[in-house]
C-alpha cells in the first residue's frame, strides 16, 4: 500500500458548495439531490465554513431515512441560517498532502471529510469514504 499518494489522487473535484447566504432548505436539496453528506460553505471559492447533514439532522426533524424525497419541512430551516449552524474553525488540507497525513487527521478529529484548498482556493474534498474506497482498492 503506498501511503505517499497524495490525497489528489482520491479527492473529489466536483463540489458542491453553499454560500453563507444560501439557506438550510437549499443544503438539504443538495445533500439529497447529490447524495452527499457534506458541503463546504464558501466565499469566493474561499473557505469559511463546513455543513454537514448531521448539523442540518440536529436541528430539525430531518427524515434521515428518505433520502430521496425532495420536499422540505422549511419551518426550522427559516429559525436559523446556514452561518449560524455551520462550523467554523474548518481544517483543510492542500493537494499534495499524502493520504497517511490526510488518514491520520480524519482518524483523530470528530468530523468526517476536509476540504482540499490550495492557494487559499478550494479545490476539492476528501471523506472517509474516499478513503475507505482508496484502501479496499488496495486490498
């Protein structure tokens, strides 16, 4: 297994990605449509933030079960806005970072996918599903 790759190799480029102006309905139209489970909030495809569909679960009644459903109870989403439940504090990691040091900080961390920026731009993500894939390939 080679541990040096860098993460460029596995991440995901195509992203989808929410302003701090959207709001939690759009998120969760996009969790579902794209069949995600996070989304990097943006500003000018710079990075302030990270949304996950836990963070939208935690703060409604969610249905967690039918992800294909596309209809929104918008009634919660309308008490609360997309930089209120976002985190903030967001670590990312630049493409050539290897997949051990990438493995290693998703392995100590409570979150589960970190955007990939280079020159202050983002320029993909990468989860532990990529990761998980990347090691079953090896195997």
């Amino acid at each position: 297994m080679k541990n040096i790759d860098p993460i460029s190799s596995i991440m995901s480029t195509k992203i989808i990605a929410l302003n701090r102006e959207d709001d939690l309905e759009k998120a969760e139209i996009l969790f579902k449509r794209h069949k995600i489970r996070h989304i990097p909030v943006v500003k000018e495809d710079v990075v302030i933030g990270m949304l996950s569909y836990t963070d939208l679960l935690r703060i409604s009644f969610a249905d967690a079960i039918d992800d294909t459903d596309t209809e929104v109870e918008t009634l919660v989403y309308n008490m609360f806005t997309i930089d209120q439940v976002m985190a903030k504090n967001v670590v990312t990691v630049p493409s050539d970072a290897t997949i051990k040091e990438v493995a290693e900080i998703l392995s100590k961390k409570e979150f589960h996918a970190l955007p990939v920026v280079d020159d202050g731009r983002l320029v993909g993500i990468v989860t532990t599903t990529d990761l998980i894939n990347y090691l079953l390939k090896q195997l």
